[in-house]
C-alpha cells in the first residue's frame, strides 16, 4: 500500500512539473498579423502583404486590376 501511495506521489509531482515547464517554454512575444480576404478570390493574407484599394484587399495587384476591369 506504500508503495502505492508513493508512485501516486511520484505521478503528481511529475504531472506538476512537467505543466510549469510547459508554460516556461511557450514564447510570451508571439506576434500575430491581422489578416484580410482577397476581394477577388478570397484567399486570406497579412494585412501588412495585402494590396487595397479604398476597404478592399487583394492578394496581388493582378487581382486588384482584374476586380477594377469587372466593375
């Protein structure tokens, strides 16, 4: 029965420990980028990438020239 009780201790403190690492080894200075949906085929892309024309972004200036010749 001790020994039982021993091992219960063992898994705890392991459980408890390895969950501090854990939470050490996540990087705290994650930078997420906004992202934006092309206007013309509607794959999503940073904002920071993005061509735009007024409220609308578009993937490339391709796209952007294509969407302007429809409308």
């Amino acid at each position: 029965m001790r020994i039982l009780v021993l091992i219960a201790i063992g898994l705890l403190l392991y459980i408890i420990i390895s969950n501090l690492l854990r939470k050490n080894r996540s990087s705290p200075n994650v930078v997420t980028e906004k992202m934006v949906k092309c206007g013309h085929c509607g794959i999503h892309i940073p904002k920071k990438e993005a061509v735009h024309a007024g409220d609308d972004f578009y993937c490339s200036q391709a796209h952007l020239d294509d969407h302007r010749q429809v409308n």
